[in-house]
C-alpha cells in the first residue's frame, strides 16, 4: 500500500504498531484501521454505517500518522488516521480521530479537522470513542452537531465496534479463515481492559439534582441545561443497551425512531425535553429482529421506577380473554416471575387491568375478573 501524492507524511496502518507504550490511542486506531483494510466484511460493515458501499472493485486503505501537502490549516495535534476508498477511478476519503478511556471528543479539535477536511476536499471526519450515538450521523457532542460546517462528522462508540466484531464473529460472517482469525483477535484485544474500551457505567451529576427536582412536585424549565444534560447521557445509556443486546441476540438491535427524528437529533431532543418536563419520564424504544414487538423501556423519575415491555396483539381466533392469556403464557420462556406483569387493554373506554405474571400462570381464568370477555 503505497502513500498517496497528497501526502507528505503517514504510514500503513499497522496490525503491529511501533509507538510508545504511552500512546494507547495510536495503538488501538492503528489496529483497528488496519483490520478495517484487511478484513473485508468488517470494513464494509462500518462503511455501510457511514453510508458507503463496498462492492467487489472497491479497494480500502487506512493510514496514520497523516499530513497533507501544503496544508494552510495548522493544528496542534494530527488527525490520527486517514481511510481511503477507491472504486474505480472514484475516490471517497475520511479523517479519523481517536480517543480512549475518559478521554471525549473535544468539539473544538472537531472542528479544525473539518477545516482540514475541507482545504484538503476530503469527504468527511469519524470519530471514535467511548462515547455512544444513536446513529453515526447523531453526534454525541452538541457542538458539533450544531456547527455549520458543511463536513459532516460521523461517529463510532468503541463499543459499537466490538459489536460489529462479535455479530460477525458469532454468524460466521467473514469467510476468509486467516481474516476470521484476525478478527477474533480484534475481539479478543478490545475486551482487555488495557485497551481503555468500556460501556456506559453512569448517569452525570444532573441526574440526582432533576430527580430530586421531580419527586418534589416542581417543574423542569423549558430551558434547563441539567435536563438538556441528563437527554444526552440518556441517549448514550440506551445505547449502549442497544449494542449489549445485539451482543446477546447475535443480530443487530437498533432504536426505533420516528423519521423526523432520524433525520433531526434536534426535534428528538425536543420532543424527549417536552416528555421530561410534562411526565417525568424519559423513554426509548429498541428493535430487536425478530422480535415480537418492539422493546419499549420507559425510566419514571417520579415513581422512581424502570418500566421494560412489549404490546402484543393477541391472535383475532383467540375468542375468549383467558384463551389469548394462555396463547401468551405459552411463549413466556422465563424464571423469574415476580417482577413481571401483564396489563391488558380492553375495547371502547373500559380501564386496564394488571396482574402479575405469576398470578396468571396459576389461574389464567382471573384475567377476565370485571370483564365477561375480550371482544
């Protein structure tokens, strides 16, 4: 892989790179971009995230260590890596910045990149980081999303990452041997805990304070910057629980936005602020393939309480309530009981019932106490 004329300086991604052992971060991208050149179905995975396709004439080479020739744009830092996708004569190039452990994206660095990018007509600029986003094009960081800057910036979690590896790994998804071996030892680096990759472990200081504001009865300011905080985290934590289920499930699980918000970070925010304010409440919903419905999971700040479920509809030949009650405890395949519960939705304007998993399991026939019948 040779460097290209654009370059003055920058180097192969190595599976095996040379630096100082204080420099993690330029360890762990330069491995990560160098599997992302030598291991076809991982490269075209995380492309296909950012939106580019990778077809069987498409090349891809990743480099560190990268400057420009007669670059006007001077930074303090370099970008820590450069990919290159070549189909044909057509050429489509990404800056990449990196950070590890505690480490954020720093909106300001962001943003020199995209100057960068733009002097150099450079397509776009990922970041990566234990940072989450609902989608690479959802930055985490509100600066960035904000910015006018016409380069648009998508980002990879670390996490999300691992996940692409796991998915590929447990559905024999790669069909080289030697790559399949090299991408098991991709997993195999970012589960160690040396290589400063982790999940979402907790909610910021704000949480306490919009909890306490809550459960006395007062009322969220429309322009709360605590709230504005607790969204974000919010957003990072669910996540996170998308990619822990797509490990678990061995498919990939996504949140299930409505489409002004998958194409609008802002209105999402805006909607979830107007949930906060007016019902304490802060909600996502996952799909799972092949599930039977989506997961909704709703976190009550004023009952202090996380709500996790799914709404069925039961089978139209089921006449009687207690038949559509035993079709849906033949597919509950769980244990624990205790914590779960069943509420039913009835026709016209007739009020919900409860009852708890484990009372309907030993007599089914007390779902249609104070109705005759499900109609």
């Amino acid at each position: 892989m040779h460097r290209p004329d654009y370059l003055v300086q920058g180097e192969s991604a190595r599976l095996f790179p040379v630096l100082a052992t204080t420099s993690k971060e330029g360890r762990i991208t330069s491995i990560v971009l160098a599997c992302i050149s030598k291991i076809e179905e991982f490269g075209a995975e995380l492309m296909k995230s950012v939106g580019k396709r990778v077809g069987k004439r498409t090349s891809i080479e990743t480099f560190t260590e990268i400057v420009f020739k007669n670059e006007k744009v001077r930074v303090a830092d370099r970008p820590d890596g450069l990919i290159v996708l070549r189909t044909g004569s057509n050429e489509w190039r990404a800056l990449v910045e990196a950070k590890v452990g505690n480490s954020a994206i720093g909106a300001d660095q962001v943003e020199k990149y995209r100057e960068i990018a733009k002097e150099q007509g450079l397509d776009c600029v990922i970041t990566i980081s234990n940072q989450f986003a609902t989608q690479p094009e959802h930055h985490p960081v509100e600066e960035v999303r904000k910015s006018r800057s016409r380069i648009p910036v998508f980002h990879w979690s670390w996490m999300s990452i691992l996940t692409v590896t796991d998915i590929l790994l447990n559905q024999d998804g790669v069909a080289d041997k030697d790559q399949r071996l090299l991408l098991t030892e991709l997993r195999r680096f970012l589960t160690h805990e040396s290589a400063g990759v982790k999940g979402f472990d907790r909610m910021p200081p704000e949480w306490a304070e919009i909890n306490r504001l809550v459960s006395a009865g007062g009322k969220i300011p429309a322009k709360s910057q605590e709230a504005a905080i607790i969204l974000d985290a919010w957003h990072q934590e669910t996540r996170d629980l998308s990619l822990i289920l797509s490990r678990q499930t061995e498919a990939y699980v996504q949140e299930k936005l409505p489409k002004n918000q998958r194409s609008d970070p802002a209105q999402r925010r805006r909607d979830e602020l107007q949930l906060l304010r007016e019902e304490g409440r802060l909600k996502s919903v996952l799909e799972v393939p092949d599930a039977a419905a989506p997961i909704e999971i709703i976190a009550d700040i004023a009952r202090r309480a996380i709500d996790i479920g799914m709404t069925l509809r039961a089978p139209e030949d089921k006449v009687s309530s207690k038949a559509r009650v035993n079709w849906l405890l033949r597919q509950v395949k769980t244990e624990s009981v205790q914590e779960v519960f069943v509420r039913m939705t009835w026709p016209g304007r007739s009020e919900t019932t409860q009852f708890q998993l484990s009372e309907l399991i030993e007599d089914p026939a007390i779902c249609e106490k104070g109705k005759m019948a499900c109609k």
